[in-house]
C-alpha cells in the first residue's frame, strides 16, 4: 500500500531532522567531555617531562587523568542510563508495537478490491475507511516515536565504544603518570628532616587535633616567608581529585560533627598540597589515621587525614601541586573500571580525605578557600 511506504518514508524524514537532536545532547555531550578531559590528560603528561618542577608537573598530571577517568565513568552511567530507559519504553509498549506493524502489512498485502468491501455494505466500508483515515495520524507518530527511539539508541550504544576507548586510553595514561611520578620522586634531593623526637613529643601530649595544631601553630619553624597564602582564597585547587561528601561542621550518620569537610575520591588517588607549603607532621594521629599537616604561612595550618600513604619527609618544603601521597584502597584494574562505567549501581571502591583549615588555631570552612568545579559539589 501506497500510504504504508508513504508513511515509513516520512518518519525516516523526521528522523534526520532535528527533532532527534535534543534527546541525544545530554548523556552524549557528557561523555565528549569526559573525552576531552583525559586528551587534555595526554597533553599535561606529554609537557610534564620539561616542567622546571616534574614533580608539581606530574603530580598534577595524575590528578588530571584520575579527573577525566572519573568524568568518562559518570558518562559511560549516564549512557546506559539512558539506553536502558529506552529499552524499557519499547518492551512496555512491545505487544501494541508489534499489533501496529501486523495490521499494516496486512493493509499492505490485501489487494484494492478485497479493501473496498466490508460486511455491511459499501455503507460499513465508507465508515471503516473513515475511521482508518483518523487512525494514520496516530500510527504514524506511533511509528515515528520507535524510529526516533532506535536512532538514539543506535548513536547512544556508538557513544559508550568511544567512550571504552577513551576509558582504556586514560587507564593507560594514568599507568604511565603515576610511573614518571615515581621516579621524580626517587630522584629528589630532600631538605633536612625535623628531629622525630620533638615530633613524637609534641604528638604524645596532644589529646585532640585541635590540641595537636594549637601545638604546632606555637612550635618554632615551619612559616614560610612571602608566602601570601592569604591572596589564594576562592582559588584553590583540593588536593584530591574527588567530589565533596559532607560540608563544614555537618554531622554525619552517627551525629557527630567535625570542623572540616569530607571529600570523597577513588582509592590510591594522589593527594597535593594546594599551595606551597612546609609538612610540619607526617603520620598517623588518634583515629584519624595518616595525617599531613602543611604550613603555608605562619598562622595558617592545612590538615589532612585519611591518607593511605604519605611519600614526603617532615620538614621538605612542597611546591603547589607536588604530591604529599596518596589515599588507601587497592587500585582497580581495567575491568573494574569498565564494569562501573556499564552496570546498575556498582561503583569503583573510594576512600574519603578529611580537610582542616585553620587560621591562628580556629577551623573555617575549607570550602570558601577552595573554588569547587559545579561536578565537586555536593554529595553523592
């Protein structure tokens, strides 16, 4: 039948229109992005081996691939998301579709003079043929929906390829990072270590972190002169390349309430100083864990807790961007990474920072310091 070609030929027209468009921008732009973030990876790595400092160089070139990764797992979700929202809307609607494509190949097979007739008469054929003709509009946007829907999947399901290709590219990528960024570190020339004596001592007398940087604050050494720390407010990168879990001073499941804020990142992530900055303490602290505790100015402490591992000496000097070390957990393998990126609610294993900024020995909030990217905002 003339109308039934007529009618698979407009939803192909429509398709290539621009009303498929709009469905497609979210979830696909989300993971070009995402792409481009683990390019710009490539390029930070590439020019790190002629950084007059490899070690900020490097250390920031792992942050950046751990960010783009991260972006392009958000990506590879919000995919699936959606092809798996797609999937649901035809296998809902599977009996009516299939319904819909039967009567209109029989439409389609049945001679022109078999159509004209009817059992009551030519009068029941002039009213079945109306009611066909109020029926074609709504086959006809029936059948545009399910052609507009397999496109999107179709340039959804190319959009997760590129994405496990650039996934595969950043794992390979951040290897090759964390690799240079260890054999700068081998190849540094460490400062004067402080005396792990008075360390311990004033350690052991402290009953609280609170106790414990009112210590250091009072203890000499440690402020670095021109340092204009103050000057970086509302600009700071965080040391972790993560996402915020729990704001200043908001309690957490079991009540209690701290003077810091809880970033949320993948486990054996680096960990930089956002500023340059002597590690006054390096070590673990009541139930804190491995702690670092930088100095940028005199007056000013940056604590860190729930480190893994802490590769610099008490005493060294850190440049802004140099990594202090690095949270727990195992790294994941490539596998790990796809499965997150693809499947339901399984997530990679993170681990948490716990940040302290203390001015004078008072806390305030970090996140007035730090300028949060609209993605590390907010829990998740």
């Amino acid at each position: 039948m003339r109308a039934a070609r007529a009618l698979a030929l407009g939803a192909a027209v429509l398709l290539a229109g621009a009303g498929g468009a709009a469905a497609l921008e979210d979830p696909i732009s989300q993971a070009g992005r995402a792409a481009d973030k683990v390019t710009a990876a490539a390029a930070n790595l590439a020019a790190a081996g002629d950084s007059q400092n490899r070690l900020a160089a490097y250390g920031q070139a792992v942050q950046a691939y751990e960010a783009g990764l991260a972006a392009v797992r958000d990506g590879m979700r919000a995919l699936s998301g959606r092809i798996s929202e797609l999937q649901a809307r035809i296998d809902s609607r599977s009996d009516e579709l299939s319904n819909i494509l039967g009567l209109l190949q029989i439409v389609e097979r049945s001679p022109t003079p078999v159509q004209l007739l009817h059992p009551s008469g030519p009068l029941g054929a002039a009213r079945a043929a109306h009611l066909m003709a109020d029926i074609s509009p709504a086959l006809e946007s029936e059948l545009i929906q399910l052609q507009t829907i397999l496109a999107e999947m179709e340039a959804l399901r190319e959009s997760q390829d590129k994405a496990r290709a650039s996934l595969r590219a950043g794992l390979a990528g951040v290897q090759n990072a964390r690799a240079a960024l260890a054999e700068a570190l081998s190849e540094r020339t460490p400062g004067p270590a402080a005396d792990p004596g008075e360390i311990d001592a004033l350690r052991s007398g402290a009953i609280s972190l609170r106790d414990f940087a009112e210590t250091l604050k009072d203890a000499p050494g440690g402020g670095l002169e021109d340092s204009h720390f103050e000057t970086a407010k509302g600009a700071l990168h965080l040391p972790v390349a993560g996402k915020l879990l729990r704001g200043f001073g908001q309690k957490d499941a079991s009540g209690l309430a701290r003077p810091g804020i809880i970033l949320q990142a993948p486990a054996h992530a680096i960990v930089t100083t956002p500023w340059r900055a002597t590690l006054r303490y390096a070590g673990e602290f009541l139930d804190y864990g491995e702690i670092a505790i930088l100095e940028p100015q005199e007056g000013y402490l940056l604590i860190l807790a729930g480190l893994g591992s802490i590769d610099r000496r008490v005493g060294e000097v850190l440049e802004k961007g140099e990594p202090v070390g690095t949270l727990g957990g195992l790294q994941p393998d490539a596998e790990e990474f796809l499965i997150d990126g693809t499947a339901g609610n399984r997530e990679i294993r993170s681990e948490t920072l716990y940040m302290e900024l203390r001015i004078d020995g008072e806390p305030v909030d970090p996140t007035t310091w730090f300028g949060l990217a609209p993605e590390q905002e907010g829990s998740q």
